[in-house]
C-alpha cells in the first residue's frame, strides 16, 4: 500500500527536502530495540515511531504526484493520521500546502 502526496507551491523544492529529512528520522533504527524508540518518543514527539517501523520508504516522484510513501503492511486509519501528522510537521514552515491519497 502507498500514500501519495501531491505538493502546492510556493516553495515545493524546500517542502520535498523537509519530506526527505523527515523520512530520514522516521528510518533510523536503534540498537536497543523498543524501550529506546519509546523513550525517544517521549522525549522528541515530533518522532513517530509507531508510523516509523511500519513505513518502509519514502522518496520523491516523478508525475502526478510529488512524493509516495511505501507502507510495509497495509495501515489502520489512525496510521495514517500519524503519517498526516508528520507530513503537517515537516512542511510547517516550508508555505507549501498538500494532499495526501492512500491507496
């Protein structure tokens, strides 16, 4: 299953690099397994690791859309509430608006 995002400007080039710099954080691994991610959780909110271990990749996409987010298993809605968060957060400051599509 993906998550497409579509971009609208300004700014679609900063907004793509906070895409990749946030998918970045969300695909690090921790050597000590689950107790770090949850501790890291509370102390970053801003990093969700529950959408972390279950999305597989994101990167950028030529066509209709801008950006695609591969999922390992298909996601419960409040899953993809997580990502919509992230995205939210990474975009910010960028001035740039999207949608998203989860298909």
């Amino acid at each position: 299953m993906k998550s497409y995002i579509k971009l609208y400007g300004p700014s679609i080039d900063r907004a793509i690099e906070a895409l990749e710099e946030r998918f970045r954080e969300l695909n690090r691994h921790f050597p000590y397994g689950k107790m770090v991610l949850h501790a890291i959780s509370i102390v970053d909110p801003s990093l969700d690791m529950v959408t972390g271990d279950l999305v597989r990749e994101g990167r950028e996409e030529l066509g209709d859309y801008d950006y695609v987010v591969k999922w390992n298993q298909e996601p419960t809605v409040e899953q993809v509430r997580g990502l919509i968060r992230q995205v939210d957060g990474a975009l910010l400051y960028t001035g740039c608006r999207y949608t998203i599509t989860t298909k």
